[in-house]
C-alpha cells in the first residue's frame, strides 16, 4: 500500500507491519505490535491514517507522518486499537476522508467503528462464509463485501442493512475493486474469472478475463478508456527469456550467489557499443578483458557496508574475500582484478542491433556501392549516415527466424528459447521491406 508520502507500508504473516522508502528501497520501520499473521490494510488518503488487522482479531490505527518519522533511536509509537471482533479478521477498509472502518472476518458479518473515536456503530449480517474482500465509498455510506459464500453484497450504512446481492461468480470472491464513480465493481476469486458488474443494474455484467489461478487482489494501475481489449494485450505482451545465469545459496548462513560460467563469463559485447575505437575502422567482438573500463553501479539497490563478499569456485574453494565498505581500495582493487574480471555482467544482444548491423554493412554498402558507380560527382550515403540508423534500419528491413517475423526490441536469448527451439547456432535471416 503506498501513500501520499512516498512511503509504502505492508503487512506479513510474520506478524509484522513494516514502513518503507519507496524511493530508496529501505525499511524505515517494523511495528510488532500484532501477535499473529496481518492480513489487511486500510488506507485514509485525506487523513494519512492506516489501519491494519489480521488473525490475532486486533484492529490497530496508525499515523502515517507519525510512521514516517521514526528513527532507529525514535522507534517509539502509540497506537489505538479496535476490540471487538469474535474471529480472525481477513478484510478491511476505511473510507477515503477517515470517518469509517469496516472488517470482515470467518465471522461471517461485517463490524462497523468510527475511527476518530473508536466506537463501534453497528453489526451487519448477510454472509454465509468468511468476508475477504471491503470497500467504502468516499463518504462512508456504502459499503461492497465480497465473501467466499460466492455473492457480493452492497449495503447502506445508514439503513443498516443490505440494499443489493450480486450473484457473479461461481465460486468464492476474494478480491474487489470500484469505478472511481462507485457505480462498476470489477471482481475475481476462486473460480478465476475477473467480472465487470453495473451496481444499478445488476443484469449488466461484462467478463473481462479468465486467469489461470484464483485471483487473489486487484487494483487499478490505468484508465485506457474504450479501448479494444485484445488490442490492449496485444500491444503490452512482451515475451522475454530469462536464464538462470546463477544460483542461490543461504547454507553458509550468508547469502552466496555462483554465476554459470557458460552466461556470465563467455557473453561479449562490440567494441563500438563499449565505446573502444578501432584503426582499421572494424568492429570486434571483446570478451570484457580490457583495461580502463568504467562500471556503474545498478541504481536499484544498495547493500550494507559490512557486507561479507566472498568469491569462489562452483566446487567451493574460496578464492578472495571481502567486506563492501573495502572494495574500493587499492590493495583489495588490485586483488579482485587478479581474481575475477571486470566484466561481471550478462550483456544481451538484441534483434535491433542485428538489424542495425545488417543495414550499416550489406543494404547501405549495397545501395552506396551501385549509386557510386552511376555518378561519380555525387556522395551518396552521406546524409543517411547522418541519419539514425536504428531508425532506418527498423524502416527499411525486417529479420525473420524459422520464417517468423522478430520484434526489434526482443533480444536473441528469447528468439533462441521460444522461436528457434533447435541446438547450434542461431540462424537469422533477413528481407527488405517494400517500399
């Protein structure tokens, strides 16, 4: 759950509740104050109010800026709590201006309190089974529950009672979410399937999908308007290949990583991509072994100075060890150029680059060479060379493997794994487009 403040704050079966700088990727705080699993959160956006609940029956009220503020020497939080609930509590919501919470619980009804003074304002009963998924309007009126009894149920909290019982899914329903205008609920649950349903008109529902596992939670990342929906997938489907380039390990008691030789070590890059310039105008292969090269840092996370690095052989001899916060002296420097290369990266080539590669040395040479030799007063070329030729390259010729056409932003890993299936080398070929 993020909030306003660019922090984000969950919730953990190991009972804790931990605030995090989003920017930076540390924990800034753990509450301890739940003493069993924390399954729900609530979040007030205009009064920066977080809730949280779970299987210990506690409700328990935080102050987002109070959260945000704590040290490792200020960690010191008072909290208020709502008692109350008979079971464990699976769902939770507040409404937007922090006047309402609800819970839902194997209970099987819906616990209703005023978060600014803790009281308890009513019970509601219509569920058959556990209530695993809430929402609140914005002013607290209304109320959506979702329950693995199979219904979704609107209610009024001012008439105390349910108005509406929506009967989607074929199975339970775990997760939900509303129209900005609370009048659409998108659903899913155990029988997979994710359903659009008018609240004014409950005939009028539309399945968006059907997943391959129960759906658990959802939420709205972007407002594309009408749009066709295949289209939309179509268009945002990327199939890339991951290899297992390394291994993990925590039998030491520390955390070891061993990179496969064959990835990590044997992958090269072209000496113009690394920046190297050739006299004879060419443009090798290297493997990473040359000197004065810079490495930059990911820019995603960072480890603790005192952090252990240990290098070794897949057999297990170990063959330099060190701490971070040494890493860049001279003497260290000096011992890990001896023992490992600089180049400890996996470099991807992908099917753009080819397509660069084969219109910068066969189509452009091609067309340079019969332009050439019809006027010999003209320098043909030299304004495509001064051309992007990325662009070009994309515009004028197209790669195909096993006669299918590659999408230029894939890279040849993928094409190898998912398209040319067989063992050697991988054969590309390529096509002029028509003009």
């Amino acid at each position: 759950m993020e909030c306003q403040s660019a922090q984000v704050i969950s919730a953990s079966s190991d009972t804790t509740v931990k605030v995090w700088n989003a920017h930076k990727g540390f924990c800034m705080s753990t509450l301890r104050t739940h003493k069993d699993y924390v399954k729900a959160l609530a979040y007030a956006k205009d009064k920066e109010l977080v809730a949280s609940a779970g299987l210990d029956r506690q409700i328990f009220l935080w102050d987002v800026n109070t959260l945000t503020a704590l040290t490792a020497s200020n960690n010191t939080v008072t909290t208020s709590s709502l008692s109350g609930n008979k079971d464990s509590i699976y769902s939770l919501a507040m409404n937007q201006l922090g006047t309402v919470i609800v819970s839902g619980s194997t209970e099987k009804v819906l616990r209703v309190w005023d978060p600014r003074t803790c009281a308890k304002l009513m019970k509601l009963k219509g569920h058959t089974d556990n209530v695993k998924a809430l929402l609140l309007n914005r002013d607290g009126t209304q109320c959506l529950s979702g329950s693995s009894d199979g219904t979704i149920r609107l209610w009024s909290l001012g008439q105390q009672r349910c108005i509406a019982t929506y009967r989607v899914h074929d199975e339970g329903v775990w997760a939900l979410q509303v129209s900005d205008a609370f009048t659409h609920v998108y659903s899913g649950g155990r029988d997979r399937k994710i359903y659009c349903t008018d609240l004014r008109n409950p005939d009028i529902r539309v399945l968006i999908c059907e997943e391959k596992a129960p759906v658990l939670k959802a939420c709205k990342v972007e407002d594309l308007g009408k749009v066709d929906f295949e289209d939309e997938i179509k268009k945002r489907f990327k199939m890339v290949y991951v290899p297992n380039w390394f291994s993990v390990d925590l039998k030491t008691g520390m955390l070891t990583i061993t990179l496969d030789e064959s990835d990590c070590f044997a992958a090269w890059v072209s000496a113009k991509d690394a920046g190297f310039s050739s006299p004879d105008g060419s443009d090798p292969k290297l493997n990473g072994e040359q000197e004065n090269r810079v490495q930059k840092g990911n820019g995603y996370f960072q480890v603790p100075p005192h952090t252990p690095v240990i290098f070794g052989e897949a057999g297990g001899r170990t063959l330099f060890r060190l701490l971070c916060r040494d890493s860049g002296g001279e003497t260290e420097s000096m011992l890990l150029n001896e023992t490992v290369p600089q180049w400890v990266i996996d470099i991807t080539v992908d099917v753009r680059k080819v397509m660069e590669h084969v219109y910068e040395k066969i189509i452009n040479l091609d067309n340079e060479s019969q332009t050439t030799s019809s006027s010999n007063n003209e320098k043909p070329g030299e304004q495509e060379k001064e051309e992007d030729i990325a662009v070009l390259a994309e515009e004028k010729i197209e790669l195909l493997c096993q006669d299918q056409v590659l999408d230029p932003n894939m890279d040849l890993r993928t094409v190898k794994h998912f398209i040319w299936k067989s063992g050697g080398d991988l054969t590309l070929h390529y096509r002029q487009k028509s003009t």
